[in-house]
C-alpha cells in the first residue's frame, strides 16, 4: 500500500516537472538561484533547475493542504535518496510564503559532521539563502520527529512551526534513539552519562561583561 | 582581580609562544596541519603556526591541571576576542590524548547561522580535521555552560567528557536564555511555543524501510 501511495506521489511529481523548461537561461525559480536548465511542471512554469529538483516548488494554484503535502513529499523523497546515497534516512524542507527556500538530507556520515542532521543542513541552507541567522515566518517540513539537537536549532532560528512524519519512536526502531538524549536532558546533571566540570568561571566572566557594555553589538 | 588574572594569563601564554620556530616549513605541530610560520614554546617546541594561535598546544611538560587551565584559556580567549569582531561572546577548544584538535569561536551572527554555536562550530571543525563523525575520546572546553542543542551535538558527537566556565544563569543575565529552550523541551508537547503537525507518516516510513533492509549502511 506503501509502495503504491510512494508510486503516486513520484508520478504526480513527474507530472509537475517532467518537460524541459522554455526559460532556460532567464529566470530560472528555483530558490538556488542559479541558471541552468529548468524543468517545467504541468503549468508551463518553471519548477526549479535540472540540478536542483529539490528545491522545485509546488504550484501556486494548489490548496494549502496539498501544497503542504508536497513540501513535506519533497522532505520524504530527500529521505529516501540519501539511504541510496549513503546518508542517514532524513530529509528536510525550509518553506517561507509558500516558496520553498532550502532543502537536504542528513549529511552526517557523508560530510563527517555529527550536527549535520536534516534540519540542522536545511536551518543552515535557508538562513545562506536568505542572508540572515533569523528564520522568523519561516515553517520547516521534516521526515521525522526531530532530535533534541534539531528542535533546539530551529527554535534559535525562530521557525514558525514544523510538520514531521516519522516519529522518534519509528526512528528508535531502526537504530536512531534521540529517546537517549531527551532521557539525558531529563536527568539530574549529576546522574547523566556526559559529565562536565566547572572551571574558571572568574576569569571567563570577562568576555560577558564585554558584551554587556559593547554598544554596537549584533544580537540574536 | 579578573583583570591582572587575565593579564597573568595572557603573560603566560606570551612567554610559551613568543619567538620564532626553528621548524618552519618542516612540520608544523598546529593542528591545521598547514605548514605555515610556526611560534615556538619555552622549550623550544613548535606552538603552532602563527596564524592559528588559537590551536597551540600547552607544553607536554605541565600538570595535568594546569594544562586543563590552558585549554580553557584558550576558549575564553576565543570568547573574549569574538566580542571585539562581532560575534557572541563564547568560545569553544576540542582536545583528544593532550593535543588541541580545534577550536572556535561563536560565529552566529557573522556566517548567518543560527546552529553556529562555538561548541557546535568545534565539533565540525575537529570532526573534519580527524576525518571521522565520532569524536570519542575527545573532551571538550567551552567558555560558557551549553545550551540544549550544543549538549546534544556533544551526546551525538560522542564526547568524552566537558568542562565549561560560566553558568546558563550568567549568560541569562547578558540576554542569552537557553533556559527558555530547557522550559520548552520540558513541557508536555501540546504545550510549547513551537506549534507542531504530523502528517504523511506512512509514506515517510518508507525511507526507514530500505535503511532497515540495507546491507552496507554507514550507522552513526
């Protein structure tokens, strides 16, 4: 059942982006911003360039239900290629008045970068994008549940709200246990597995009182 | 008092790093591995090149405490520094069997990244620079006690073990509140601030589907 729904999907997406793109060259619409070849969907527009199908944005005369289940197939199809392409099974979409901005999949184990989940890329794609650390109106559209990490991340950027698919208890299923953590976090400091120790604290003050009397900082 | 503490400090680190090294151009002992000019210590061991100061090595010779002390000097000077070139005010060293792997400062508001907290900042930078998205064995220093998404880039980085030098509550006082995002992890779901939807589950499973099913997978 799975297999057909996911078959459907592709074939709609198929049909929004099959044919080359009359613009080629000109403007092209997909968030990269850079022109090379377009694909064009079912309405003759231009739905993001060749290289960068992610980043294909639905069409505008969609309702808001379906559009919001294409972003979030877009989060889910990511997901699907990194596990071809040896990346862990997540995908995630930033959208900002329905365009979408950013996309990725996780990039933890291809980029040796243990932050580089989904939703951390994408947060990090989005605000290159829009020349900003602040993803205010921004909502993000993610595969799966997020991590204690991505959930901290995306309220530091402001995001708006989020749309998940697979939950943590799926993802604890198949060897990802973010449980560990938010029971971590939970914990008395003194009883978790990390263990810290507090040092210098007189001396590392300075760099706080710096900031409280500098006049021109740039806050977030 | 915090002031000639510093002014101390600073001294020290003047004496084991001031003159020229007579291992230019050979190898060079920074852990940016790029052979550069190189700063030689009181024994008359290369420090580390002289554009990554921030990367030198306390000598081999000191207890274990006063190197401890070094390492987190180094991340308060880091945090000190980032205040006068516009970043936040927190600084972040790496260390595996003695040996600086990196380190850095705050860079959120100077690469428009919300995620570009100076612990997560050092994880990247010490992941690329072993090759590896496991960092065990590595400790961390970090002039400011994490906040939740910088703990849990540390739990799936695999820290050893961290130190820190100022509390979540003195950096309340500047206007850095993690312990709002601890109130939030903290509350049942239904009662954050960041709205959430499930949706498309089904669909997303499939994902997890064929990384269950996959043979050659790269786990993390």
């Amino acid at each position: 059942m799975r297999k057909i729904a996911l078959l459907v999907t592709s074939g709609i997406l198929s049909a929004f982006f099959a044919s080359s793109c009359s613009n080629n060259n000109k403007e092209s619409q997909c968030p990269c911003k850079e022109k090379k070849e377009c694909a064009v969907n079912s309405e003759g527009k231009c739905g993001g360039c060749a290289e960068h199908k992610d980043h294909q944005q639905p069409s505008d005369s969609l309702p808001l239900d379906e559009k919001k289940a294409q972003y979030m197939r877009m989060a889910i199809d990511l997901s699907i290629k990194s596990v071809n392409e040896g990346g862990g099974p997540f995908g995630a979409v930033v959208v900002k008045d329905g365009e979408v901005v950013a996309a990725s999949a996780n990039r933890v184990t291809i980029n040796n970068d243990p932050t580089a989940h989904a939703e951390v890329m994408t947060i990090r794609n989005a605000c290159q994008k829009l020349g900003t650390f602040d993803l205010s109106g921004c909502e993000l559209y993610t595969s799966c549940e997020p991590c204690p990490m991505c959930l901290s991340a995306m309220y530091w950027a402001h995001i708006s709200k989020y749309y998940y698919a697979n939950d943590q208890f799926d993802a604890a299923k198949i060897g990802f246990d973010d449980a560990f953590i938010y029971e971590e976090l939970d914990k008395p400091i003194e009883n978790r597995t990390l263990k810290r120790v507090q040092m210098l604290r007189d001396e590392a003050l300075e760099a706080f009182k710096q900031w409280a009397s500098k006049g021109d900082k740039t806050e977030y």
